[in-house]
C-alpha cells in the first residue's frame, strides 16, 4: 500500500464517450436533507446525483447510489446549487446551457415497495439566453438577505444579472476580447474575472448596475460624455498569464482572500487587489479548491495537475503529494457518511472518484504468545510422515490425468496414395476437363464411453471435401467407427497448402461427473501433390526462377517423382513439367554436374508447392539411405519486388472492398428514403403526383445489385490473391530458412509473424497484422539499440493507407537477419547467433545442360557457382 496514492473510497465512470469540464462538477445539499450530494453534468446532456456510500476494493457501486440520471438534452456547461427561488430559502440547483439556464428542485419521494425511495426533478422556471454563455457565479448580490442571484457571462463578454424569477439588466465588460473565469466576492460585493489582457479585474455590483444599458455593444457618443454612468473597474492586477480558475474564501481563522489558479503560478490576493503570496508552479495544474486549514491564520489549498497528481498546500509550503488513477479538471471536499474531507474529484473523460489521503489504520493486534514448551521430537516426527505422504503422492499422480496417457480416444486419417476413378467433386469452379479427387478413410477408436463423437474435417480453401462433419452414436469401449471421404479442388486457384486436419469431440462419462467430461482428439493428413497437378512438357522460358543447393549429388527425377515422371524417356531424369488445373506451368531442373535443383514458373506464387515438395521428397529418399547430415540451402536473392506486387494487389482489392461497402451503405439509405417518401404518398386519402419518385426507386435499385454484384466479384478476387500471397508468404518464409539456416523455433516464429490469419477480413486484415508482428520483432529481438526497444507499437490495428511501412519492414527485417539477427522470444543478446550471409545475389549462370535440352531449341543449363567465379577472376 502506497503512501501517497489517494485512497479509493468510493468511485465509478459515467457513461461512455461523455465529456466534462471544470463546472461540471458540484456538491452540495441539493434535496434539503442535510447530507451531501455530488451533482455531475456532461457536455452530452446528462444530469447525475450520486449519494455515494463506501465500497470494497474491487467491487461494483451499489444501485442506490446514482439517486438520479436524467437526459436534458443540451449541453451542460455548469452546475451550481444555491437560493435561487423566491419565497423559500430552500437549495434548488441551476443548470446552465448554451442558450439556456434552468432551475430545478429536487425532492425525494417515499418509496412504498422494496426498490426504495425516488428522486425527480421539477422545473422552478427558466431563462432563455439571447447570447451564448460560457460560465456563471451565484450570491447575494447588492447585499440581499437569504436569496442568491444568478450572474451569466456570454462570450462576447456581457455580464447578465437574472433576481430569480426576472432579468435584471445586462452589462458588456470594457475592453473585453475572451472570457475567463468570473466568481462573486460578498464581502466586497464585486464580481472578479480575468481578462484576455491577464489581468484581474474587479467590477463593483453596484457600478454594475448603475451603468448605462448593454442593449447595443457600442456605446454612442452621449454614453461617453456621461461618466457617471460608464462601466469602470474598480481595481486591477496584472499576473502576466492566463487564469483557470478564480475562487473567493473567507473562513474564521484567515481572512478573505482571492486564488488565482494561473498557467503557471498559484497567486492569493487580499479584497483590493494587493497580493498576499504566490507561488510558482513546476507542473501544469488543471484544477484547485481552497479549503479551512487547522492551522490559524492560513489556508490550506488542493491542486490537481496533468501528471495524475493531487498537491495540497499550506499557504505556499507544500505538505503532502498524492497521485489518482487521472488527470482532475475538477476537485470538492465534501463531508459524507459522517465522514469529513473527502476528495472529489472529476476527469475530463468522466472518472469520478471519492478518496481520502493517507493510508487504512491497521486494527490488527498480535495474539499473545502462548507459553507452552516445544516437543521438537514430536514436531520432526510429524515433518517426517508429511514428507513421505508428499513424496508418495509425486510418485503415484502426474500432471495430466491418468487416463490420457492412454489415449482414450483416437482419430486416424488414412489418404489413398491413388486418386479416384471417378472423380467425386461436387460444383468446382475449375475449369479443368476433369478435376480429380481422392479419398480419405478417418477412423476413431475409443478406449472409453464415448457419448455422441463429433467428428469434423477441415482444409484450407480452395480446397474441399465431399462432407465435413459426421455425427456417431455413442461408443461402448472397445469400439471404432470409420467415415470415408473426398477431397477435391473447388475453387480456381492453386491451394497453399496440401494439408488437411480431423478433429473429434465428445463426452466421457465418470464416477464424479456423469454427464461426461469433454475429450477432443485430432490428427493431419498430407494430400498428394496429384490432386492440383499433372504432369506436363517442361517450359523453355520462365518470369521467376530459384536455385536450391544441396550437400549431396543430384537424385533422378524417375525416383523420387515417380508418380510424375516416366521410366520410358530418359530424358525426365533430371528435367520434369507439372501444369495446375488452373492452367499455370512449373519446370523442375536438376543440374548434372553440380548439386543444384531449379525450379521456374511464370508466376512466383506457384513455386511455392513444387518447392516444397522438392526438399520433402529429398528428405525422405536420403533418410531412407540412413544419411542423416542432408541439408538443402539457398544462396540467390529473396525475391521480395515480386513479393510486394502481390501484397499490392491483394491491399488494391481490400480498397476496392472498401470502396463498394461504402457505396452501398449509400445507395441503401438513398433506396430507404425514396421508399419512405413513396409510402407517404401512397398512404395519402388525396393522391398526390409521384413526381418520377418511382423511376428513382427502380434506378437506385439496380445501381444496389450492380454493386452488389460487383462487390461479390470483387470478395471472389479478393480471395484468390489472399491464397496467391499466403502461397508467395510460404516461399518466402522456406526461403530466408534456407538461406539463414533457421532452426524449426525460428521457423514457427517467421511463420507466426508471416501468417497470422487463416482467413482475410476488411476488420482486421492482413496487412496491418503483419506489419505489427514484424515491427514487434524489430523493437526486440532484431532491435540495434536500446532507444529502438523501448519504442511503443500502437495497441489498435486498424487498415493503413497503403503498403509502404509494411514493405519497408519486410526489406528491413531481412537486412537485420542478413547482418547478425536471430529471431528468438528473447531479447538477450547472448542468444543471438551469427548470421550466415549469402555467397551473393547473382544470377546463376546455365552451361551444364547442353548435351540435353529442357525443349528443343533450349540452351537452358546449370553450371557450378564457384567455378564460374574463378573462371571470371581469371584474367
């Protein structure tokens, strides 16, 4: 427990993206009860009355404590509760709006039932305003007994007297260009206000009312002649700053003063102006309150800043220094529940807060020791038996329980290595002649009573399957159930992945709980590469081309692509073609000479699964071998341009999305509105011209399908390039893997940062992800200095207005891991490794295919990196 935190006594927020300023807030005892009351009013037009009673710490204010919330309707600028109706000297609260000032009483209503008394609200009376107010003061003004008049200052500088009831007159201040604060003094019955000139003025009341008329803002010439009846000050100050607040004291132990709350200072001045003291602030307040000190002869103030800080000082000696959950723009004292100096305090967003300084007083008091003599040999007898009960209960009782080591329930998933002879795709949008499938047999097995087992099956898009989710009866122990299926291409554009997942859930039954216990099971299957390709005649020529470097001599393609490649012609054993349904060509080259493997393609994003079939088919034809030290590197360049193309066009489509969502918003309230004038019209008992409304109606409606329509072609478009660039994000993240030799932790970590979404949304999108993600790794474990970790990313993700920053970030990201980054969940900079730097970024040169041609024509070939290196040195 803090010493100087104010202590949370009593607090709650009021409504929600509501605004409040310095009078806003006040207490006092607006029902006549003798206890007070807080009174709160917001810009938005709300009126609350709280009667707050003490709360634990964590727990939510009780209902009875808001006794009144109402809706005026106007903004609130100020609350104040005084005399203000003739014939009673009883408290009633006046409420000023720009262009209105009301009165109220409020009265409390015996309740008859459970829920308790009830507050309202009555209107006394009402002024209407012919100029905009900006704030107003209250007293008994020219010396009047046990009634209170009401002082209104408009923004163009004229002070407006209301006696209750009626209006008094109207005074314009001399010289005035800007309000500023304005309190009553009714010891020296003057009205106090700072000036745009920053300068305290005090006009007398009487002077006031003895003006001339502020019926015109110039004043004429015969009102010039007649100083009698000119508005003149009666003293001035110059403080060289602009004021926030005035306040005006008078307590039995000190004498009448005047604060100033400045910018900068806090200045107390005597009746005629003279100051008493100042003091120079080092912080920027935002509010203050006077109030009785208990030393005599001083004053005790309360000063709020923007720095969370409530200051409370003695004259000008600062005594103690508390912070609050906000910045105040308004602080009380009030006395509630018998419970003197509470703190009262208001922020600007509608935090309002009762507190006290200081700390609880602590009511606990130790036992007394009892005497009694320690058997130690009892109490190491009792030690030793809890110990071996706690050892003997660590032996026998694991973390999980014991039931899941044997897996209760289990769900297989069985691919057939053959596609379908009849092709069970159901409306694909492939354009393809004939669009394969092939079958998938998932099998459950249950240890346990398995009550109604849910068995789903999910694939990435564009894939799909013939039925995603079986529902089973219950399973007896022992039991299996087994579901076949097909999968296929439905959508027209390559998938990025060839894997699928089966997850299974269901309840099991136990001696504690017999409507069962939920149990979920899951496994992945690895669809064959033949489900979106066929083999096809290699490709001369080709847009984007990799190289990947292996520590091994070059396989034949009749190996480990035996499903693609014919024994029949010698020619595919190191050159071999694939073709997508969708129509798009891939060439896989393997270099004689050198151990290299090619892949080239028109179109970057469809290397993606080629090359990754590559390196698995490699992997498991060399473990096969028992060679267990095969690696595959990357040494060329990251294409990252053609990369940034297809975030482009994929953040081109989402503004397109955009676009049409707000098109259609519009043209739907236009549709709304000519529909509700048609229907007036056509309710009408004296049928009027439909003046072409009709006609509009039918327009607008087809302008809404066409957009329609256009927005769904567009969502269809939209989600292909998401697929084409979750493709190219795969070929990127396996690439820098290979060229930096990043572990499978490094790996799962870029694809985390790269891939975060398995689908695409306009609220949260992934571009903006991605660039969150990759700005976090470069504040930590990519950061190069200190003054970049402590930077502070953005807690909101929202749509940017192009791509560049995450473009930027993606080239800065690789130049970090190119120059020493290693990517870890740690910002230790021990952990980092040394970065593996690319041999280079050129081209690889093509001589050792020659003898054989990928076409005929084609002079396409690999050759040896460092050789052709040397060759060049050469002179």
């Amino acid at each position: 427990m803090s010493l100087f935190k104010a202590r949370d006594w009593w607090s709650t927020v009021l409504g929600e993206k509501e605004e409040f300023d310095q009078g806003c807030l006040c207490v006092a005892d607006v029902d006549n009860s003798g206890q007070d009351k807080i009174i709160v009013g917001s810009y938005v037009g709300y009126l609350r009355i709280f009667n707050p009673h003490p709360v634990k710490p964590g727990d939510a204010i009780q209902a009875e404590d808001l006794l009144l919330e109402v809706q005026l309707r106007e903004p609130i600028l100020q609350v104040e509760v005084g005399k203000f109706v003739s014939g009673t000297e009883g408290l009633h609260l006046a409420v000023l709006h720009c262009r209105k000032l009301c009165v109220y009483a409020v009265s409390e209503t015996l309740g008859n039932v459970e829920h308790g008394n009830q507050y309202q609200i009555k209107p006394m009376y009402e002024h209407h305003l012919q100029r905009t107010a900006c704030n107003m003061t209250y007293g008994p003004f020219g010396g009047v007994k046990g009634r209170d008049l009401i002082c209104i200052q408009s923004m163009d500088g004229m002070l407006m007297v209301f006696e209750q009831e009626s209006y008094a007159f109207g005074r314009f201040l001399p010289g005035f260009l800007l309000p500023g604060p304005l309190t009553y003094s009714s010891r020296t019955d003057s009205f106090i206000t700072v000036s745009s000139c920053r300068q305290v003025e005090s006009y007398k009341y009487q002077v006031l009312a003895f003006a001339t008329d502020a019926d015109e803002r110039q004043e004429t010439v015969q009102q010039k002649l007649s100083p009698g009846k000119r508005l003149v000050v009666d003293w001035v100050l110059n403080i060289g700053e602009q004021a926030l607040d005035i306040c005006v004291v008078s307590f039995n132990q000190a004498v009448s003063s005047v604060f100033v709350l400045g910018e900068r200072s806090l200045f107390c001045l005597k009746d005629n102006g003279q100051i008493r003291f100042m003091k120079k602030l080092d912080y920027s307040p935002s509010c203050f309150i006077p109030y009785c000190s208990v030393k005599e002869g001083t004053i005790n103030t309360l000063v709020g800043n923007h720095s969370n800080m409530l200051n409370v000082y003695q004259d000008i000696t600062l005594k103690w220094a508390t912070q609050l959950p906000h910045v105040p723009v308004s602080v009380k004292v009030a006395k509630f529940q018998d419970l003197k100096g509470v703190i009262v305090t208001l922020s600007d967003d509608g935090h309002l807060q009762c507190s006290y300084l200081g700390t609880d007083p602590s009511l606990f008091q130790a036992p007394k020791v009892d005497s009694k003599e320690i058997n130690y040999e009892e109490f190491n007898a009792e030690m030793k038996e809890l110990q071996k009960i706690i050892k003997e209960a660590t032996k026998t009782q694991d973390i999980l329980p014991q039931s899941e080591k044997h897996r209760d329930l289990i769900v297989t998933a069985d691919v057939s290595p053959d596609l379908d002879e009849e092709s069970q795709a159901i409306d694909s949008e492939v354009k393809a002649e004939v669009v394969p499938s092939v079958t998938v047999k998932v099998t459950i097995q249950s240890r346990v009573i398995a009550q109604k087992p849910n068995l789903a099956v999910c694939v990435q898009a564009p894939l799909a399957v013939s039925c995603d989710q079986f529902i089973f009866d219950d399973l007896e122990p022992g039991s299996s159930e087994t579901v076949v299926l097909s999968v296929f291409l439905k959508g027209n554009c390559p998938p990025s992945e060839l894997e699928g997942n089966c997850v299974v859930s269901c309840n099991t039954p136990t001696e504690l709980n017999p409507e069962g216990i939920p149990k979920v099971a899951q496994c992945k299957f690895k669809l064959p590469l033949r489900l979106i390709c066929f083999p096809a005649q290699p490709s001369k020529s080709a847009n984007h081309k990799l190289t990947i470097d292996t520590n091994k001599s070059p396989v034949s393609f009749l190996t480990i692509f035996s499903d693609f490649a014919d024994p029949s012609e010698d020619d595919q054993a190191n050159v071999l073609g694939f073709q997508f349904l969708t129509g798009s060509k891939i060439t896989l080259l393997a270099s004689k000479t050198s151990q290299r493997y090619r892949i080239q393609s028109d179109q970057l994003e469809d290397l993606w699964l080629i090359t990754k079939e590559l390196t698995l088919r490699l992997e498991e034809h060399f473990k096969k071998q028992n060679c267990k030290d095969f690696a595959c590197t990357f040494s060329g360049s990251i294409p990252l341009q053609e990369y940034f193309e297809l975030i482009d066009r994929h953040f081109e489509l989402r503004l397109k999305a955009e676009k049409f969502q707000e098109l259609l918003s519009e043209r739907a309230v236009q549709f709304r509105a000519i529909e509700r004038r048609l229907l007036t019209r056509f309710k009408d008992k004296t049928p009027a011209p439909l003046q072409h409304l009709d006609t509009l109606l039918e327009g607008t409606f087809r302008e809404i399908i066409a957009l329609a329509d256009a927005a769904e072609e567009n969502q269809a478009n939209m989600f292909q390039a998401f697929t084409r660039l979750k493709s190219a994000t795969h070929l990127v993240i396996m690439l820098i893997s290979l060229w930096q030799k990043l572990n499978a932790d490094q790996v799962a970590i870029m694809e985390a940062t790269f891939l975060p979404l398995a689908e695409d949304t306009q609220e949260l999108g992934w571009e903006e992800t991605v660039d969150s993600a990759i700005s976090s790794l470069l504040r930590t474990c990519l950061s190069k200095s200190s003054k970049e970790q402590a930077l502070t990313l953005s807690s909101q993700l929202s749509m940017p207005k192009d791509t560049s920053r995450l473009k930027k970030n993606i080239s800065l990201f690789c130049d970090r891991l190119a120059k020493g980054g290693r990517l870890s969940l740690s910002t230790d900079a021990a952990t980092q490794q040394a970065a593996v730097v690319p041999g280079g970024c050129a081209t690889i040169p093509e001589s050792d295919l020659e003898e054989r041609a990928v076409v005929p024509g084609s002079t396409a070939t690999f050759t040896n990196h460092r050789r052709a290196a040397k060759q060049k040195s050469k002179p």
